[in-house]
C-alpha cells in the first residue's frame, strides 16, 4: 500500500507541475502569450526530489503546500469558464490526489506503525 501512494503522489506532483505550465503559457493563459502566474509552479518543485527519494517529512510539510493549489483550483473553477475552468478542475483532481497520497504516505510509513 506504501507504494500505491508513493506511485500516486510522485504522478499527480509532476502532472500537476507540468498542468500549471501548460495552463499559464499555452491552454488558458490569463493574458494571450502567457503570463507570469506560470511561476506559480515553482513551489511545487520544492518538494519534488524529496517526495520522488521517499522522504516522510517532506511528504508532511508537502500535504500542507499542496492545499493552497487545491485552493486556487476551487476558486478559478467557480470563477472561470471554458477551458480555464476545466483545467481548475483538473486541478483539484490532482491536488486531491496528491494530498490523500501524502496523508497516507505520511501514516504508513510512521515509526509506530511499522
């Protein structure tokens, strides 16, 4: 199960990083030709080698992180429509995903639970 959700987690971060730059310089940029909110992702690189090397406390602050683009998603879903709203949703998604992942990552692979 521990590997269920390391495969989750690390899949949903690097479909998430490449969604956020997709999203802002090529799909549904806010500004025609892309903007600067495609730096939004590079938050997101901060947990990356962590998370990919298995590391349970980067996947415990990650979890946290993760909840601001799970908020983002949900505001740009209700805000936007067309194209920018389904990408929102495609957000959530993944934030969804990545968060449970890490929750449970994170619970698994506990000193007391081995």
């Amino acid at each position: 199960m521990i590997r269920v959700f390391y495969l989750a987690a690390c899949g949903s971060l690097i479909a998430l990083i490449f969604l956020c730059l997709a999203w802002e310089l090529r799909l549904a940029p806010v500004v025609p030709g892309g903007t600067w909110l495609a730096l939004k992702c590079l938050p997101l690189l901060a947990p990356l080698f962590g998370i990919l090397n298995g590391r349970r406390y980067t996947y415990q602050w990650a979890s946290m992180l993760i909840l601001l683009y799970l908020t983002e998603g949900i505001v740009r879903a209700t805000t936007e429509h067309g194209a920018a709203q389904l990408l929102a949703i495609a957000e959530i998604f993944l934030a969804s995903i990545f968060f449970c992942s890490c929750v449970g990552y994170a619970r698994l692979t506990r000193p007391s639970a081995r």
